[in-house]
C-alpha cells in the first residue's frame, strides 16, 4: 500500500474529474460544519472567562460572530437539502476522522449513489475550497470504514492513504501532474 500528501489544489476539469474517479471508487463521503462559537471544554484551559463562558451556554452569547456562524450554517444547511436523502449519518462531536478539535463539529456521511450528490460534489471549484465561507469542511471519501482520500482545505493538503502504488501513480499523471507531492 501506499500513502502521499498532495500540497497542490486539484481545480478546474482535472477537479470534476477526480470527483468522476472518487465517485466510482468509494462507497461514501464526510465532510463537516463547524460550530466555531461551541467550544470543546477540554480545550478551554487558559482560554479567557468569557470564551469559557460562551462555550458554556452559546445560545446566550453576544459575540458578533456567532451571528455570522449562524448565517452559514442556515445556508449549508440549505445547499445540504437536496442531497437529505443519501445522507449515511449526521452527529455531531468534537472530532472529525479522528482528530479532536477546539469547537463542535456537525459531521455528514453521504451515500454516493445518486446524480444530485456528484452535483453537490462539483458545486464546488477545487479539492481545497471545502472551507468556510462558501463551503462545508474538508471533503474525504471512503471505501466501506476506510479513508483513503482526506483533506484540510484551510492547510492546503490532501492526504491519500492505504491505496496501491499503481493507484497513486494514476492519480498524480491524471489528476496533478505538475504539484507538490510528499
């Protein structure tokens, strides 16, 4: 098996089409919206006493930017409506594939077995514009219970685990071509 990490966005038509090779080779995808004005109380050490307090009860909070984060949230939600249907599961925690995080997250898995998913997919220009403002978190697709392509959007890195060498040659010369690879 083999594992890289591609520091180069794949946009564009090569973007639609790794979302063509994604679809047909996962069973399923995650992405996730953040609730940046919940914070995880076992991260607040040292933060100050109003973080901590808005953390504790954020339906009461009068931080401007809770509105904002409102406002996203309503439209993500809006732009999930469509797909409803091939939703998986929706929780939420604070983490996401594993890896904790300071605010709550409201993850989806989707099933991706219909056209309106792919238009989901696509709605979006390239592998790193899965972040906040426009977009839901960091997309990353399975195979049964196994991730083999994650991202961090707002890193500029997409991780591509547990495939075969072969694998990992057919999508660098498709789908990246010139780009950082570690």
């Amino acid at each position: 098996m083999d594992s890289f990490t591609l520091l180069k966005d794949i946009t564009g038509k090569k973007y639609v089409g790794f979302i063509d090779y994604a679809l047909q080779s996962s069973t399923s995808c995650t992405f996730f919206l953040p609730y940046f004005y919940v914070l995880n109380p076992e991260m607040m050490e040292g933060l100050p006493p109003e973080a901590a307090q808005n953390a504790a009860a954020p339906e009461t909070t009068s931080d401007p930017y809770k509105t904002e984060w409102e406002r996203y949230i309503r439209r993500m939600e809006a732009r999930i409506e469509p797909i409803r249907d091939s939703v998986l599961h929706c929780g939420r925690d604070f983490q996401y594939l594993g890896f904790g995080y300071g605010h709550l997250c409201e993850t989806y898995r989707l099933r991706l077995d219909r056209d309106c998913v792919k238009e989901f997919l696509v709605s979006e220009n390239s592998l790193f514009s899965w972040r906040y403002p426009n977009a839901p978190e960091d997309i990353s697709f399975f195979r049964g219970d196994t991730v083999w392509c994650r991202t961090v959007a707002h890193e500029k890195r997409a991780f591509f685990d547990g495939i075969s060498p072969q694998e990992a040659a057919l999508i660098r010369k498709r789908f990246v071509r010139w780009g950082r690879i570690k």
